[in-house]
C-alpha cells in the first residue's frame, strides 16, 4: 500500500468550529485513499484563508505537512486544488518545494502541470466573481440605488452562499447518482450542514446542486 499526508482546510473559523467544508474533505479523501490504495500516514488541519502572498507563513500546518511530507518521502493529498490555494503563484512556490501533491477531485494522475492550469482556472473563475459583483453593484448605483443596503448585501450574500457550497462540491458529487430526497437524508445521516448550517431537504439539494453547475468553469478535455 502506498502511503501518503493529508491536508484540509477551511477558510474561516466558524466553518472549522461548525465542521462545514472539513467533513467533506475527509469523505472525500477518505473514499480517495481506499480507491487508490494509499494510507494515510499524518494528518494536517488548518483554519485560515488561503489569500495572500505570505499565505503559507500564515498555514503553520501546511508548512508542517510539507515538513512531514518531505521526512516520510510521501506526497500530500487534498481533497480540492482550492484547498491549498486559488492563487496560481502560490501553487507554482508550492511546486518549488518538490513534494508531489494529489488533489483527490482530480485524480492520482494529475500531474504538476495539470495543477499548474487548474490553478490559473480557479484564479481566473475567482476574478470573475469578483468581476460581476463589480459590475452588479455598478448597475444598481447607475439605477440610483443607494450602496449599501439591501441590494450590496444580496450581491455579498450570493457570493459567500457560492463559496459555502464549494465545499460540500467533493460529496454531492459522491452522492450524484441518487435522488435529491436521498442525498439530503444522507447528508443528515453524516451530520454534515447546509451552507446555511442547517438540516438538509430536498429543495435545499437541488439550490446547492444548481449553484454549483452554474459556477463550475469548463475543464480542458
């Protein structure tokens, strides 16, 4: 059996507290290890955005993961690309360091430059985001609404229920094939929560599962 480091995170501390985002994670890199044949040899988890220059100053376990990762001679496995960074500088320093990394929605084969373009896909998906929240605050302004209020804190909200819902993406996709009733009851059984952190329904699976269409960026066949 090959071995290997995992490594989750969650961007804020009320999704680590609350479990939102890290549940997932380890389901999905959970059913990756016994797919592939790997055992996972150390844990590593982090609270704490991965936005900025100095990110990894600011991750001592990812700093700590690669630490382990070079002393066991493994690679590290994550769960999402995401999950180490959307900045495609910060996975090219990554790179640098020479530990292989797998990224289980991706697959054991992704290789460095598949990483490499995955990582200039989700910087270039997030500047969209950022891009129309721009342009939707624009319009309302020339509308004459006034910023600030109800209208600027929809478009907010929109986004942050976007990125709540980027990380339950790994189990819905493992739940994929069963109906939005099941999912949701399956979802409860693993007490995992909505992005809302509350119980699941039907109509709550399929809102998620359709924001999630819509953000998803094409991928390169």
């Amino acid at each position: 059996m090959k071995a290997a480091v995992a490594y989750t995170r969650v961007s804020t501390t009320q999704q680590g507290k609350s479990g939102l985002g890290l549940e997932a994670q380890h389901a999905a890199l959970a059913r990756f290890a016994e797919a592939e044949g790997y055992e996972i040899l150390e844990r590593f988890e982090e609270v704490e955005t991965g936005k900025g220059a100095d990110a990894l100053e600011r991750r001592p376990q990812l700093a700590d993961a690669l630490k382990a990762a070079r002393r066991l001679k493994v690679p590290i496995i994550v769960a999402k690309l995401d999950r180490l960074s959307r900045d495609v500088h910060f996975i090219s320093g990554l790179m640098a360091h020479k530990t292989p990394f797998i990224v289980a929605e991706l697959g054991a084969d992704a290789d460095p430059f598949m990483l490499h373009l995955y990582a200039a896909l989700a910087e270039k998906e997030r500047s969209l985001i950022s891009r129309r929240t721009k342009d939707a605050l624009a319009a309302k302004k020339a509308q004459g609404v006034k910023l600030g209020g109800t209208n600027l804190k929809s478009v907010q909200n929109r986004d942050e229920a976007l990125t709540r819902a980027e990380q339950l993406r790994p189990v819905l996709s493992e739940l994929a094939g069963l109906s939005a009733r099941k999912i949701a009851a399956t979802l409860n059984d693993r007490e995992i929560a909505t992005p809302c952190g509350g119980p699941w329904h039907a109509a709550t699976v399929i809102r998620v599962q359709k924001r999630l269409a819509e953000s998803s960026p094409a991928r390169p066949q």
